[in-house]
C-alpha cells in the first residue's frame, strides 16, 4: 500500500502523556496528529488517583527499600505483588531498582526527579491559566497520615527534602487531623498537611479535555494501532497494525506501557516493565472525603473526584498480558474501611491500569538513536500526570532542536544498557 504525504509531528499515544506533548508541539508552530489505537485515555491516564504530586521529588528506590519488600510480598493486604508466571522476566528490572536505591544513585534520582518537579509545577501554573482546563485542577489540600511515630519518624528525612525544595506543609496531631478529615479511625495521631495540594477533578475528564483543547487549536485524531517504526530521510514511517503506513517528519512514542515493542522495533531495547495498579471508585455518599489522603505506611490513597470517592495504588507485577487480579481491590478497600470506619464499600468501579514503569521510577524523554526524528516520552510510572506537562516542554524543545529546559542526560532511554 502506498504511503499518504508525510504528515508533521505524530504523537503515538493519546494518554495524558501524548496529549499534553501535542499540546507544546502545537505551541511550538508544529502541525500534530495524535495516532490513538482505541481512544483518547484509554490506558493508565483514565483511572489514576488524579493527584498533582509534585512535592514526590524522593524517588521509590531508596535505601533499604529492598529489605521491606519479602515482608509486603507475605502480607495478602500487603502494597507489592508478583504474579508467580511472570517473576522470571523480572530479574534485569530488580537488579536496576536495587542498583537505583543505592544511596548515590539514590541522591542522583532525588537531584533529577526535584528538577523534573520544579518543572512540572511552573508548567501545570500555565496549564491552569487555559480557561478550557482551569476548572479541572482543584485545590482540595494533601493530608499524609503515618500509623505510628515509629513511621512517622523514619519518613522525616524525606520531608526535611521536601522542605529544602521549597514546599510548605505543617506537621498536624490528632485534633487537627480530625478537623481536616473528620471519620477517620482514632489511630492517626500524626500527619502532614500540604495545604497547597492539588489534584484534577478526574483524570479521565482531564486528559480528554486536554485533548478537546488541542483540535480546537487545530490538532487531528486519527484511531490506528502502530505496530511499528523504521527511520527514513525526512524522517520516519510509521507501520500500521492494518497494514497501512504513516509518513512524518518526526513521531513521538507517548504509548505508555506498551511503548517497549516500538522502541524495539528500532532496534532499541528498553527496560521498560508494568507497575500495575488496582482502584475502586465508589459513590461520593460513601464517605465525606474532604481532600486527598495518603495512607503512607499502606502504600494507597483515597482522593475524592467529580463523580465518587477513588480508594486503590498498590503494586502488583504481572506484565501486559495476564488478566487483572481485582482481589487486589477487593483488599485494598478492606484496608480503607480499616481506616475510614463509616466508608460504605458497595457500589463501587474497580479498575486496574498499567504504570509505565523505569526501573529508577524516572521516565524516558529521549531521541532515539536509530532514528533521530523519533522521540520518546515514557516510563513516568507513579507520576505520570503529574510530569505530563513538563514532559511535554521537553518533548517540544527536544523536537524544535532548542536547549532542553532541565538536563535529559539521566532520562535517556538506554541509561540501564551499561554504555
Ligand atoms: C492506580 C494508579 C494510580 C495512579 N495515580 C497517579 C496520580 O495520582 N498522579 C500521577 O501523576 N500519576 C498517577 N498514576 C500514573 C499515571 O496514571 C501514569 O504515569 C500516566 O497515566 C501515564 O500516561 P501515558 O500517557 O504515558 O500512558 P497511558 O495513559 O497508558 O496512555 C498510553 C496510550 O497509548 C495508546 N497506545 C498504546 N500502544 C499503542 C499503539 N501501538 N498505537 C497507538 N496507540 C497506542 C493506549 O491505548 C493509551 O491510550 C497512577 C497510575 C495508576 C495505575
């Protein structure tokens, strides 16, 4: 079949990660088409937690973290899960988390993830200066909630980080966490509270108003699955799942977890795997959920949106194929009524998404060597709403030629490949 003129710019991918790269290509003077195989935020982007964390600048692989996970794999209400199948593919992505939390490549990811947030946020304060999106960034405050003082104490360096990035917060005791989040079970007697937190009123709405936004300012999408991408002179060609092809003059692979196989089909390997995670969103009546809560010593949080109340995070590895384990949920909202004593467990959603997930929890915004048209933008893991801002500055910089606005060296596709 022959080829169509060579588009533009073509973002593979129309989660919030695509979207929001479309977006500052569009800025940039660039024509975008977003090549989506289904439907915009059909993947990770539609179900997530919808909190903008940027004050997350301390990055998962820390030191010590290896030793905690046996204890959370024996625990069934435990934050980590292997499925049996798949843990012998896994071996090459735990040896670099362990390498990443080793306390010099720990501070390395803490400088780049801190630099990645700064970033993020200058970003999201222009997003929400849109008045297409502004009204779906809210700010409904962050309360971190510790079990013990035990707990609470050895998550202290990670705030004094916080601190030492410009973030404001006050630590609150049992009184005052009972004013911010009445219902709460008696056992919190310390938390912190980020009154400056936000969040999106829901993720899905977000990403497709995002997307609402780019074809008003003349953006097109197009529904087709790229099965591949080989690199030629003006640029490179898309191959479509239906046989058909697609000419550009450069292509972003924004497809979240699923973006290995088209970094592979340039020859490039990628250690890119799958955080899967499981929420359940029920009914706003189930709980008066006054702002987003972190449960930290249980690794899931509760976020109130636009339509219900979001209980779920967890992680569980299982890889792209293996159908979901919606025990998971099922567990993970026991969890919440432990802690949330009046929340009303029926009637809820249950979903499970795919983190697209680096080894170091720091994603890949890249140009791919073997085709240097060719971009890449994934591997944000936990944070991928939050970053999709920044990453798209950097995308758009990447691909009009111009300085980078944070140094990308640590965010290069092929950093665990031992080059
Ligand atoms: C339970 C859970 C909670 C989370 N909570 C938060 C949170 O509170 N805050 C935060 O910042 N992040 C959170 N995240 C992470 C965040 O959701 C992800 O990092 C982010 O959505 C990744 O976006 P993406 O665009 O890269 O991928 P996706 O949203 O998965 O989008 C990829 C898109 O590519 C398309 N696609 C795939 N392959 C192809 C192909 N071959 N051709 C064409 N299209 C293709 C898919 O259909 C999909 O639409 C959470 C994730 C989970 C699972």
């Amino acid at each position: 079949m022959k080829d169509e003129p060579a588009l533009d710019a073509v973002v593979i991918g129309g989660g919030i990660i695509g979207c929001m790269a479309g977006r500052y290509l569009l800025a940039a003077g660039r024509t975008v088409t977003i090549l989506e195989r289904s439907a915009i935020a059909a993947g990770s982007s539609a179900g997530n937690a919808g909190i903008l964390a940027f004050p997350e600048i301390v990055p998962i692989p820390s030191p010590g973290i290896i030793w905690k996970a046996p204890g959370w794999l024996l625990d069934p209400l435990g934050p980590l899960s292997i499925r049996p199948s798949y843990a012998p593919r896994l071996a090459p992505w735990f040896w670099h988390f362990w390498r990443a939390s080793a306390r010099v490549n720990f501070e390395r990811g803490h400088q780049v993830q801190a630099e990645l947030m700064r970033l993020a946020e200058a970003e999201y304060a222009m997003i929400r200066k849109d008045a297409r999106l502004t009204s779906f960034i809210v700010n409904t405050g962050t309360l971190d909630l510790y079990d013990t003082e035990q707990s609470f104490r050895a998550a202290a360096p990670g705030w004094v980080k916080k601190r030492e990035a410009g973030f404001d917060f006050h630590r609150v005791g049992r009184s005052e966490i009972e004013a911010l989040q009445p219902g709460l079970a008696p056992c919190f007697e310390h938390a912190i509270y980020s009154e400056d937190g936000l969040q999106v009123s829901d993720p899905a709405d977000f990403t497709r108003a995002v997307a609402d936004s780019l074809m008003q300012d003349g953006a097109t999408l197009r529904i087709g699955e790229a099965s591949a991408i080989e690199p030629t002179e003006a640029g490179a060609r898309i191959r479509l799942a239906d046989g058909r092809s697609i000419a550009a003059r450069t292509v972003i692979v924004a497809c979240g977890a699923w973006s290995k196989r088209l970094a592979g089909s340039l020859g490039e390997t990628v250690l890119l795997d799958t955080e899967r995670g499981y929420n359940t969103t029920l009914p706003a009546s189930a709980f008066p959920l006054q702002r987003q809560l972190y449960f930290n010593d249980h690794s899931f949080v509760a976020t109130p949106l636009r339509d219900g109340i979001r209980v779920g995070g967890a992680v569980e590895f299982g890889g792209l194929d293996l159908p979901a384990n919606f025990k998971r949920a099922d567990m993970l909202l026991k969890l919440a009524k432990r802690f949330m004593p009046g929340l009303e467990t029926e009637g809820g959603r249950q979903w499970m998404g795919f983190r697209p997930s680096m080894p170091d929890c720091l994603p890949v915004i890249d140009r791919s060597k073997a085709a240097p048209n060719v971009l890449y933008a994934f591997g944000h893991g936990h944070l991928g709403l939050t970053q999709s801002a920044a990453t798209g500055r950097l995308i758009a910089e990447l691909a009009m030629q111009n300085k980078p606005s944070i140094n990308l060296e640590n965010l290069r596709f092929d950093r665990f490949s031992g080059r």
